[in-house]
C-alpha cells in the first residue's frame, strides 16, 4: 500500500498562508553565532548575566523547594497565579503611576506572547496597525504571523512624532480605514533608543481619544534610565482605559523565566486569557512562583541600581567608542537608558549586504531593514551595549569602524557591484 | 480634548472573528474551584503531586547554580537548547523506536503550543481537520482559534474507527476536500481512555499514504501503562515522514515546567520555528536546562515505576467505585494507562446541565460536549483518576452516583424541566 510517487510525498503538507510574510529572525540567527569564538557582537538584546540576581534567586528556589512544591510544579490557572498579579498590580502602581485591579492583568510567556495576542485579539487579519518607525522586530512577527499590516510613523529625537500620526490619522480617518491600535514603545525604544517627551505622550493620549482608537504601550525598559528624570507613563494618563500596558521581567530579573504581563480593558484581557488556553494554556508555574517572590522581597529594588551602574558604564563607553571611531558621515542615538543605540550610516551602505564581511571582521550587529515592516530603509544599525564588555565595546565599534570603510571604499571602487 | 461620549468609548475596542468560536474552558474554570474546600475533583488532568521528583529536581537546580546560572536564566534559542534535543532524540529511539535527529525537533511551552502550531502551520482558516470523537478540548481551542474545522470520527474500545476514516476520506476526496492532518491520541486517550489498537494504526498509516494526508501524533500518557503491553508508535511505522509526532514532560516529570516537543518532517519543523518567534521566543531556558538534566541523569526511568505503581492503584480503585455505585444504565471505558476514564450515562441526562447539582453534591467532572468540536453529546463525561486520593475516589463516585439518581429522578418527575 505504500504507493507515495515524489509528487504525492512533495506535497504531503502544504503550509498556512498566514505564515507568508514571516522570515527567520537575523537576531535569532545572531543568537545561534553569539558563542562563535572571537565574535564581538553588538546584534542581540541580552542582558549582562552579570545582572542576574543569582543569590536571592537560589534563596527563592530553597524556600519554593520547602514550602511549595506541589504547587509551582503543578499546571496553574490561565491568568497567572493571583498572588503574582497582586505583585505586579503593586509594581505598576509603585513604578507607573497606574491603577488597575489584578483582575485586569494577564501574565504572560514573555511579553513576546503580550504582542502576540494583542495583534491576534484585536486585529482582523488584512487590517492594519501603527508602529513606530522602526520598530521593534518582536512586533513585527507577531502582526506578519496574524497577517496584520503596519503603517509606521517615523521617530526623531524625542520618538514617534505625532504630528505625522495626527495627519495619518486623518488621511486613515477619511479613507474609512483607522488602525486597530497604535504600537508605542516610550522609554529607550528598541531599536532607535530615543524616549517619547512628555509633550508627545499628551499628544498621544489626545490623539487616541478623538479618533478612538486604542494604545499599546510597551515599556520593557523603563527601569533602565541612566540619565534624565522619569516621564509619566502613558497608561498613568489614560482618561478611560484607552491604553494597553505590557511589561516583563526579562530585563530585570532574568529572560530565561519568560515572565511578561499585559493590562488595561476587563473585556480586553478575558479574551487575552481565551486565547492563551489555546496558545499554551499557562506560563510556567514556577517562574511565576519565582516572580512572585521576587517582586514581595523587593529585590528588584536592589537590582535595579545594580543594573544601572553596570549598563550606564556601557553605555558611556559605546557613545565614546562611536564618537572616537565611527566615520564622519554616521550619526547615531544617544540613549538615555536601555540596551540600544541606532546608527545611521552612509546612505550608498547596505547594512544587510555588510553583514557577512562584518562578522568576518569580527563583529556583529542588526541591520535596519529588521526593524522595518515593509523593509524599505537600508543604511541603519542596531547595536547593542547591555551584553558585551567594555572592552569588546570598544573592540567591536573599531572592527565595524574599519567595516563601513572597507564596505564605502568597495563601493566607490565599484559601485554596480554595491547593488 | 477629552471628549469621548458613551458610543465611542463602547467601540473603543473590536475583537477579531478569529476569537468567536472560542469560549472558556470547563477545565480552566474548574481548575479555579480545584481548592474549593471539600469539593473532590474529577475535572482536572493534573498529575499527583507525589509523583514529582522533587529530591532529584532539587538536586539538579543546586547544580544549575552552581555551573550554568549564566545560561539558564538567559534568553534561549528557538528552537529548544540543543543538548535538549539530542536528550529528546535519545528518548524517543529508547522508548517510541522513533528515528530522528535533533534539528527535526522543536520544543514547545507545553504540547499545548505544538497544538497550536500544528494548527497554524499546516492549515488555512476554513478548512478542515480530522480528530477523533470525542477529541482533545486543547486540541478543540487550538483548532477554534486559528478557525480550523474538526471533522470527527467516532470511537469504540480500539480507538478510532479507521473503517469510518476510510468512508470519511473516500468522501471528502470525492468533494474534493481533504483534511489537512488526520489527529489522534494513541494511547490511553484523553478523554475517552481508550487506545488505538495495532491493526488499525497500520491502517491509519496505509489511508495516511494512500489519501496523502500527514498524520499527528499525540502521545502525552504513552509511559502511563498499568496493563498489557506497549504498542508501537505509528510514528516508528511512519513510511516517509508521514508522521508529525508530539510529546510532553507534563505526565511523567512535572507540567508546571510546560515542556513538549514536536517532531517530525524539517520544512515542517522549520515552519513552527518561524511561528515560534511571533509565539514566545523561546521556550523558558531555565526549564529547558531542568529538562535537559532529568533525562540526561536518566530520571524519568527510575520516576515512571513510581508513577505507574501510584496511578494504577487510583485507575483500579475507580473502575471498582464505578463497578459498585454507577447506575446500571451507564457504561464507561476501562483504561489500560492514562488518567482517565469516559462514562456515558442515561441518555435523558444532559451532564452540562447537572454540573451545578454536581458540584453543589460536592464532586466535579467535566462534561462531554467539551471534548465535541460541535458539541454534539450530551450525556457524556470524563472522569480523572489521577489527581484524586483513592479515598476521594471511592467518596466521589458515591456522590456522582447519588447526583445521576436525583437527575434522572427530577427528569422522570418534570421531564419538559430537563429540556
């Protein structure tokens, strides 16, 4: 009976157009080089393990061992335990200025799975969204994977400049197509590194009002500020509601428990909850056991500081790397807080063409067109400072120094070849 | 500017149709009442608390600390850590005669997520899948949620009845719609308990051929035997990648951990890494290197006999409590492994309906419909055995008995009530 011919045994799966539009991550790729020996690279998002509360984390784990284990090893509820979401309802009061009950709070794997459910609860596939632009490459695989569009709204120095929103609105508003939610990410934004002034988040707020659409405000690093003082939240403005808040604990606790949160609208989250019955029916128990214990001890209140003055380092010694060795013709962020700093390279450069000779350099980074939807811009880099050393810092920016030299002096040399 | 009035705030949000056909799972609302005080819950799937490792769990985080803190609490590659995938590799040759290499696995947070994406992945919204019937409610929410339709074929005590498959394919290929996949649960099924015998798994792969449909295997309980002898795998009969296979630590280790892998064809396998990143990123890290050591230091064999001893015992206790209390119009599987049992009673009884009796009587269950994508049943339910005490069993039982005489006695007395 087995009679399989190639054509029968070629087509045995055919795949969901969904998935169309997605390709594999380059940050994924570049996770699975970081190990690569001598390879400086400025191309994940990770933080220092040098930052992991290691000590109170094995006292968590004693006392979990002792007390809980029936519990933290067995499935938990949807939601989230509920002593965790008390903790973070706690947290983002204490942090964020924000009210909410723990009823409004779903945890989540990650906020990852966060931006997942908020393109696939709230946005008809073929719909679209508004991002910055760029925007954080997260975002933009969870939208391509529910077949969701973005419009993007470039970013200057103080963010997403809303007035650009406010016209596109308009111009969405009359052709009977408003986005389904605007995407922002206010503090240290990842890639660009630039923070939304206070001015722009009453903008914003403003903004979602008169056309009533919603906000998703994503703010993985407002903990990590190293320079300037704290901008209210936008959710802390929200008059009615309007704003969806995401946070996670990958950047300061640790990645590797997967804890992330997202909260805002009762009817909004109880679909979230639907959904991640299908997506995985609940998080790992026993980080958010972890996490819960994690945040009653206030041990992020001593990482915190912890934190900063190893990535403050860093990121002193990456602006100066940049500023001592980069080419004339690049400009760059200069982020108060964060992981990132987004350059701007000569325009004849394609940073994704220049990949391959800079890691045969040694070093490696993002390019831009990761960050961008609709892949349109060329000449950007992310970097980030939060992993490397200071040395490699500075090691790493003179290597990709000599990179964009040897790339501009090969396309001057010939430039059809650069096409 | 703050001028919502009560029309806009109310259409502040629109939810995707994607979400329609999901509504809340009996289970994960039953879980909630799980610590109601003297209820005795058949509702859940939960494993035994006794049987987790916990001492050899302890053991294992002691030396994460002390060697790999630096890499277990970071971000993780997608795919799953690769000394986990050579320990699943290892696994599924030992125990499923299943021939693979580690690039043709993927680990997921929990089956639940390779549920999900095997639904994701291979099928376009609309169309069809086949499962059997009843079906996994997991499997129902992951398939509602992506808008794929579940076409099911009915069971008796050797599994689903390929002969009714056949007729099945025979007709959809005549309308010139073939299902997507073909789902099954092999062993000890969830929820009917029963398993499919060896005749007919070489049946299912002769019409896998035949018809060019991709089977999913899903095999959660495979180690859970008390009774007679191991099946082969149909992956390990699997012609030509036929077969996408998947497995969990939830059953045998511990489910808080939310580890499953999926394996199988490499595009395949390819394709739920690309849907993987939109997902979550990762699997946790730090349950991925738990995992990695439970199998390397080969606790899973030394944990089974335990499990087996403690479950068998609660799986004889039940069917002895069913035998002695059970109204006499009922009937109910006899399950060789697993953790449940599937009762069918008066045919006058609707076991959604006499939940709230049930529960007020002091004993829950989940009703049939749950586990019928159209929820065509309505006198079926499915009972767990594995989280109970054999007290709670024997004390349960008397009690659900007790419920189906006063339902059918108040049907008998008020028949147009019970419609």
């Amino acid at each position: 009976m087995l009679t399989g011919n190639y054509y029968m045994i070629y087509m045995k799966f055919t795949f969901s157009s969904m998935l169309s539009e997605m390709k594999p991550s380059e940050i994924r790729e570049l996770l699975k080089m970081a190990n690569t020996k001598g390879l400086i690279s400025f191309g994940g998002g990770m933080p220092d393990p040098a930052t992991f509360p290691v000590e109170e984390l094995e006292a968590i784990m004693a006392d979990i061992f002792k007390n809980s284990s029936a519990n933290a090893f067995q499935y938990g509820v949807t939601q989230g335990i509920k002593p965790l979401r008390e903790q973070i309802r706690r947290l983002v009061k204490e942090t964020e200025n924000i009210d909410c009950t723990e009823d409004q709070i779903n945890v989540t794997s990650g906020s990852q799975q966060a931006l997942y459910a908020v393109s696939k609860v709230l946005v008809e596939p073929g719909r679209s969204v508004i991002t910055e632009l760029p925007t954080y490459v997260g975002a933009i695989s969870a939208n391509n994977a529910n077949k969701v569009n973005m419009v993007g709204i470039e970013m200057d120095d103080n963010g997403m400049r809303t007035d650009l929103l406010e016209d596109k609105l308009s111009k969405m508003k009359a052709g009977g197509k408003l986005p389904e939610f605007i995407y922002v990410i206010p503090n240290f934004h990842n890639p660009a590194g630039y923070t939304l002034s206070l001015e722009r988040r009453k903008h914003l707020i403003e903004l979602a009002v008169d056309y009533n659409v919603p906000i998703v405000e994503d703010n993985p690093y407002g903990e990590l500020r190293y320079y300037g003082s704290k901008i209210p939240s936008i959710k802390s403005m929200d008059p009615d509601n309007y704003v969806i808040y995401m946070g996670t604990f990958s950047k300061v606790m640790t990645p590797g428990l997967r804890i992330g949160y997202v909260l805002g609208d009762a009817e909004f989250i109880s679909k979230v909850n639907l959904l991640k019955q299908a997506l995985d029916l609940s998080t790992n128990t026993l980080s958010e056991y972890i996490a819960y214990e994690y945040l009653k001890r206030d041990i992020m209140k001593k990482q915190i500081p912890k934190n900063i003055e190893i990535y403050r380092k860093k990121r002193d010694a990456m602006l100066k790397a940049l500023s001592d060795n980069f080419p004339s013709n690049s400009k760059w962020s200069k982020p108060d807080g964060g992981m990132f700093v987004w350059a701007t390279v000569d325009p004849a450069i394609d940073t994704t063409r220049m990949l391959a000779r800079s890691v045969k350099n040694g070093v490696a980074y993002i390019s831009g067109v990761s960050f961008h939807p609709n892949a349109e811009k060329r000449n950007n880099m992310r970097i980030n400072f939060s992993y490397p050393s200071v040395e490699d810092i500075h090691e790493g920016i003179r290597r990709l120094s000599k990179t964009l030299e040897e790339e501009a002096a090969e396309i001057e040399s010939s430039p059809a070849k650069a096409q």
